[in-house]
C-alpha cells in the first residue's frame, strides 16, 4: 500500500518535471538563436569596390597571388581554378600545387591549362614531403608555393571553393582599406548529401554563435579566428609569423595563423562572402565524417570535459524536443508538449536565421534530432581518433604518423 502510494506521486509528478527539462531546453535553444543573431547581425559582409578605390585595387591585383593546394582533388580542381580565372579579367597570378596527388588532380589541371591558354594559370607540381619533418594538412604544399612565388599579396583558397565575380577583388580592398595583415571570409556552405543536411546547418550554428566576430575585427581585442577556405595575407604580415612553414605540424593551421596575425600587432578582417564566395566542403557522407573527426577535438583544446559537455549540449538542443513529443503522447500531457513544440519552434527559428543570413535552405529541418545524434557521435570519434592516432586521417594521410 505505502509503495503504491509513493510510487502513485512519483508517477504523477513526471509529468511535471519532463515539462520542466524540456522549457529549460527551449530556452536554451532560444538563448542560442539570439546569440546566433547577434554574431550574423555583428558580421560585415564582403562589399563592392567604391569607384575612388578602383585604380587603387586594380593596381594591388597584379601583385597578387592565389594559391590552391590540391590533394586527390579530381572532383574539384577543374570548376575552381575556373571559378578563378573568370571571376576578374585582372593580371594576377593563379597557381594551383599538386600535394602529390595519387588520383587524376595533376591530368585535369594539365588539360584546363592547355585548353584555357591563359597566361595567368601556374601549375606546381609539389615535391614529396620531407623526411624526418613534421608536416600535416596542406600546410607543406603552401610553404612551397610561396617559396616560388613572388607576389605582394597571398590569398590561399581551398579547391572546394567557388568565386563569383568581383570576389577577390572585394577582399583586397578590405585589406588595403583596413591596412590589415589578413582578411578571411567565410564562405555560403552548400549541402548536396542527406549527411550535409544533418550536420551542416548545426556546425554552422556552433561556430558562428560560439565566436563573437565582430571582436575578432576589433583590434584592441585578442580574440582571433581565420576561415581556412579564403585566407588572404598581405605577405609582409605571412612572413613575419612564420607562414605556412611555421605551423608545418599544426592540424588547424587557420585559426593559428589568425591568432599569429593578431599577436604580431596586425590587423585581423573577417568577411562573410555570400554569393561571392561559395563552398561546399564535403562531396559525401564518408568525406564530411572524416572532415569534422579530424579537428573537432583540437579544437577543444583537447580536453575530454569539453568533449564530454558538447556531447551532452548538442544532443539537447538538437534531440530532445523532438524525444519530448513521444514523452507527451507517452504522459498525456499537454505541458510536455507544449515544451516540446516551443523547442522545436526554437529549432526552426535557428534554420530560419541561417536562411535569411547564410542562404542555407531549411531543408530537411525536422531532421534536427537526427543531425543532433550524428553530431555528437563526430565528437566522440574526433575525441577517441585524437586522441589514439587511430584512424586520425584526412583524405587517407594519417595525421598522427606526420
């Protein structure tokens, strides 16, 4: 009997206490889309050339250089040293340095250059990497590409980016504008797999409400950050911290160099690029895994109780609204679900802003649980991968054997 009745107000107060997680979390996801649209709203977009700023650009071009590492890079090769050479008619450089690719990148970019016969187009055939050194990621193939450049101005751009017109010439007018070391855009991600649509929108989500940009171009501020996509250095700035060579062993070798830029006394200009600027970082689901478990964990300074909280706060924002509908039917009752329909509402407004900011469709959104899940299992493995070595890869190179 007394078990039956402390049983009986347990019972009856679930229901109470799954309502009160569950506002929690919806407050939680709102704080979250505030302050994702504090970060958009704070974040200056890449803008057009004023007309009494066109001789002065237009001069800075041709002394510019744009530098894209390429490893097993057939897919994307040919379509960016394209997007290149017609985003601007101007006499800059363009130089494309095979990684030692074992895949067809270095056939492809031979035959775009014999087809185009555009004397601006460089193809580098990139010597092995140095035994005995550290190298990781692309930063070997930069360091010799600037080795044999001659250029007043370095822009460095992933393969998997796509400009559109007038680009590179927007970025090197905040450059001279600002009389900055570097500026760094951010590119309009692009998802074509299931895998993109699930994890995507929620990494975006995590890194522009997690640094406060607008204090990343303030320079009386420490606070640093670099979008390894588009990176453009002026040259003076790139030697004086070491360039590529000086973060030869760093698998996150962007934001390193930004905080170079900075604590070296430069100034430091992040861009949003829309249009201008396109990426989409990831060709499948097998890609985008071994991407994001390459580098979530450095960038937690590799500390498992980060991890650990990540786990935990993606998985609630993400998932457990949507577990609370099941809890409502489960409970019959109406304040779960309600909770539970103001999270999801919270969740959407989210998708909504990254729409309206990032043109990032709000397709496949009521997947958000399931973009949740994989989400967090990306931690742990980077977590796990980083901190073993154990199938530490990018592209098939083991980061932990370099």
């Amino acid at each position: 009997m007394l078990g039956s009745l402390v049983w009986g107000h347990i019972e009856s107060g679930i229901p109470g206490l799954l309502m009160g997680v569950l506002a929690m979390t919806a407050l939680l996801i709102g704080l979250v889309a505030l302050r994702l649209w504090r970060a958009l709203a704070a974040s200056p977009w890449l803008t057009d050339v004023p007309e009494d700023q066109t001789n002065q650009v237009a001069a800075a071009m041709a002394r510019l250089a744009v530098i894209v590492p390429a490893y097993n890079e057939a897919q994307n090769v040919v379509d960016c040293l394209t997007s290149i050479l017609e985003s601007t008619s101007a006499p800059l450089q363009v130089w494309l340095v095979d990684d030692d690719s074992t895949d067809a990148t270095w056939d492809l970019a031979q035959a775009l250059a014999a087809d185009r016969q555009d004397p601006r187009l460089h193809l580098l055939k990139g010597d092995p990497r140095p035994e005995g050194q550290v190298w990781v990621g692309k930063n070997w193939a930069c360091a010799q590409a600037v080795a044999t450049i001659e250029a007043d101005y370095l822009l460095f751009l992933d393969c998997d980016v796509r400009l559109g017109s007038g680009a590179i010439e927007a970025a090197l007018r905040q450059l001279l504008e600002t009389d900055s070391g570097l500026v760094t855009v951010g590119p309009q991600l692009v998802c074509g797999c299931l895998a993109e649509w699930l994890v995507q929108p929620i990494m975006m989500t995590i890194l522009a409400a997690g640094y406060n940009f607008a204090a990343v171009n303030d320079p009386r501020s420490s606070k640093a950050f670099a979008f390894g996509p588009f990176m453009l250095f002026r040259r003076l700035a790139y030697e004086q911290i070491g360039g590529h060579a000086g973060v030869a062993d760093v698998v996150v070798e962007d934001v390193t160099l930004g905080q170079r830029i900075k604590a070296n006394g430069w100034g430091l200009q992040l861009r949003l690029g829309g249009e201008r600027v396109r990426s989409r970082m990831y060709a499948d689901g097998a890609a985008l895994w071994e991407g994001w478990t390459k580098n979530w964990f450095l960038g937690l300074e590799r500390n498992w109780l980060l991890a650990l909280l990540a786990i935990v706060t993606i998985l609630a924002i993400c998932s457990l609204p949507w577990l609370g509908l099941i809890l409502a039917v489960a409970t019959q009752s109406l304040g779960v679900l309600l909770a539970s329909l103001a999270g999801i509402l919270a969740q959407l407004g989210i998708r909504w802003l990254l729409k309206h900011w990032a043109d990032l469709p709000l397709r496949y959104w009521w997947l958000t649980a399931v973009g949740g899940w994989v989400t967090a299992a990306i931690v742990l493995a980077s977590a796990i991968r980083t901190s073993t070595g154990r199938n530490w890869t990018w592209r098939g190179r083991s980061l932990a054997a370099n």
